[in-house]
C-alpha cells in the first residue's frame, strides 16, 4: 500500500490501493493539458449509455424545471443534489442559507422550492474555496434504498502493464480505511487487455464482493458493462463507491468516478466537450494557455521551476527554512523566453507573493533563454518584490552574465539551499 507524499497540495483525494496515487494532480500532471473534470450527471450520462444500471435522473437549470422533474419521476422518494465538483456536498452550506446540498424528500413539491435555494446561489464545503462555487445545475433522481453497498473499480496499473479490477464487499466509505484496517477484504483480478473481462472473473469478483445467487450473476454483468465503458471512453479509471444491492434485488451503480486519459482526447471529442471549467482557478488556467503547470498554495514565497520533482523539493526545502510556498510552477522542458515572462507575471499578480524563487536545473532547459527572459519580466513588470535566482545546468555560465550584467536586483544563489535561505530572509527583512 501506498500513501501519496503530494497529498497537501491536491484538492482532490489520492487513489493508493495499488501503490499508485491516481488522483493526485502532481503526480498526473505529466503533460500540460488540465485533468478532465466530469460532474455526476455527466458521469452518470455516459454509464448509462454503455448500459450501466444507474438511478432514473433528469437534470435541471431552473427551480420550475426541477419541480417538473420531480413530478415526471413518479418515484417514491426523490434525491435532489447540487451539481458542483467539489465533494462534501451533503455537509455543505449555501450563502441562501439552505444547509446540505444534497437532499431527500417523499414529496415532489418541494423540489422546486429546494431547487430556487440551490441555484445561483453558491455552495460551500470542505473542498470548495471560503466563498464556495456557485449551483448552476442540479441532479433530480429516484432515491432508492441500499441494502448493502460495495466497492468496485477498473483502473490502469503499471505493475500488471494493463488494467486491473479492484473490489471489496466494504463499500460506501474511504477504500483507503478499508485498505489500511482489513488489507484482506480488497480484492484484485489483472485483466488481459486483448481477451477483457473473462465470465469467470466476473463472476469471481461478484462472488468476491458478496453478491448471492441471481444478484451474482446480475453484478457480474454490471462489472463487464463498466469495463466496455472503461474501454470506449478511454479511461484511466472507473471507481464505482458504492455499488449497491437494492432490497427489490437490482445491483446499482450509485456514485461514480471517471478520470480519463488525456493523450485519447483527439478521439474522444464527445467526452471532452463535456469539460466544465466553470469551476476551474483561472490562474490555473491562464497558465495552461502557456504550457505552464501551476498550483496554488497559501504561503508567500513563489517557486518558477522546471521539472514537478524539483518544484516539490523546493517546496519542501522553502517549509523546512521556516517560509511557506505560496505556488507550485512547473516550467517544463521546451521553454521559451515568452513563457518565462508570462510565469512572471502570473506570480506578480497574486497578492499574497512577497518573495519569488527560481530553480533552475537546466538539462534539456538551456538557462540563458531563462536569463533573458527573467530580466525582460523584471523590467517590464517592474519587480517589485525581492528575487532570489538559483541557475545550474546548460547555458549557466552565459546565464549567470546576463542576470549579472543586467543591474537588477537579483539575488544570485549557489545551491537550492542556499536559494531557500535568502528567499526566507529576504521577507523577513
């Protein structure tokens, strides 16, 4: 088992039952496009499609239209929920004062009236930012009851060179917690990527997870159709938390994951026009449009590096000094003066940057295009915040002159440790 070293910087929950964090946003974040985001209803959408058994649901913009969901469900109990990415939604608070964004009601009147306090109106839990997102959307579902709920998921595993299922009769909580208390209760079957899902796993895993006689075979369907899903929408993973049993004896996909794999959006045009960004930082993504790979965090020392193995290590070595980081920038390989520039003046512009570190290990980075383009931000952005500059690598000789010769006030620095000692300083004076 292994716990994600990175966790403190995501925003979402890292995946590590097969030694792999496949949620967290610095270990996925190889190339420059930003990860996919899907809310329910979309995900719930394309389940549906490849004939995954998933809750009747309409979706709706307006409090009249949820109300005329409800009443088109003709269920006997109906679950309304806000539709944002963040999770925690169900502890949540709206600034309308509604509390919850996730509610149960028997009666298809209300609806609407739940609906009017949800919509244009923003949501806050534990994930969102302190002013919360704003609900544009909710989901209106059948609520059916769950007689026993568990874990199942299709994800891609390097150890197996391929995709493997994993399940655990303990579902509808963290898989981490059932991983780490009762190890023996997670089960996996690595699935040949040219035969697919045999009937025999199928079943072994339906068995596994504790399905009984008929529901046996029913789940065992289930597990085939998400992996045709898992194959058809190029995913990286298909997390299913819970997959339920009713106690009418239908086997349900109540809440899903999907995380996808980027390189496929050329074929998957469908999917992709689903991204919603609305919710996205737009720091974040200023710097996608400039190739750049950026976190914001809560301190006040900014970090330009190349490479998220040493963006990390400064972060780290800045915390060990007594300063805290206030980003993560990862400049990447094929760099180019304007980039430099655009990085600056992403930095500059957050108010909470009293300090701004550059580490550069220049391998395939020449550090003289580094150079100019550091001096170039200074001059035109007008710095006005201490620079400490620590350049190793191609070019470093050539780089060190520029900067030198520029009659900036930059801070030359020898190592990365020496870089996060006068960065720390430099606020403190």
């Amino acid at each position: 088992m292994h716990a994600c070293t990175h966790g403190y910087l995501s925003s979402r929950t890292c995946t590590p039952v097969l030694g792999v964090c496949l949620s967290c946003r610095l270990c996925t974040w190889l190339n420059p496009r930003r990860w996919l985001n899907l809310q329910e209803y979309q995900s719930k959408k394309l389940m549906q499609e490849h004939g995954v058994a998933v809750q009747r649901f309409y979706v709706a913009d307006t409090a009249s239209d949820a109300l005329d969901a409800a009443k088109r469900l003709n269920a006997k109990e109906i679950v309304l929920k806000a539709q944002i990415l963040a999770g925690g939604r169900g502890k949540g608070v709206f600034d309308s004062g509604l509390k919850g964004g996730v509610h149960l009601t028997k009666d298809p009147a209300v609806v609407g009236d739940l609906a009017s306090k949800m919509l244009g109106f923003n949501l806050i839990t534990k994930q969102t930012p302190k002013d919360g997102v704003k609900v544009k959307t909710v989901m209106v579902a059948e609520a059916l009851d769950i007689s026993r709920e568990t874990y199942f998921a299709i994800l891609m595993d390097r150890a197996c060179n391929g995709p493997v299922m994993v399940g655990s009769p303990q579902g509808g909580m963290d898989i981490e917690e059932v991983a780490a208390s009762t190890p023996e209760l997670i089960f996996k079957e690595a699935i040949d990527i040219f035969e697919g899902v045999r009937d025999d796993q199928a079943l072994r895993m339906a068995a596994n997870l504790g399905f009984k006689e008929s529901l046996q075979k029913q789940a065992a369907d289930q597990i085939k159709k998400l992996y045709d899903l898992f194959l058809k929408v190029d995913a990286t993973q298909v997390e299913v938390n819970p997959l339920g049993e009713t106690p009418q004896g239908q086997v349900v996909c109540f809440d899903a994951k999907i995380n996808f794999d980027d390189n496929a959006e050329f074929r998957q045009k469908a999917v992709f026009a689903m991204d919603d960004m609305t919710e996205s930082d737009p720091t974040e993504m200023e710097a996608a449009k400039w190739d750049l790979k950026y976190i914001g965090m809560d301190g006040n020392i900014a970090c330009f590096v190349n490479g998220a193995g040493l963006a990390m290590a400064t972060c780290d070595i800045i915390d060990l000094h007594g300063g805290k980081p206030a980003n993560f920038l990862d400049l990447g390989g094929g760099v180019k003066e304007r980039q430099v520039y655009e990085a600056f003046k992403l930095l500059t512009a957050d108010p909470k940057v009293e300090a701004i570190l550059v580490n550069i290990f220049g391998g395939i980075v020449n550090c003289a295009i580094i150079a100019n383009g550091i001096t170039k931000a200074c001059r035109e952005l007008e710095l006005k915040v201490p620079l400490v500059v620590r350049l190793e690598g191609t070019n470093v000789h050539e780089a060190k002159s520029i900067l030198r010769e520029s009659g900036l006030p930059i801070m030359a620095a020898d190592n990365l440790d020496d870089a996060a000692r006068k960065a720390v300083a430099a606020i403190k004076k």
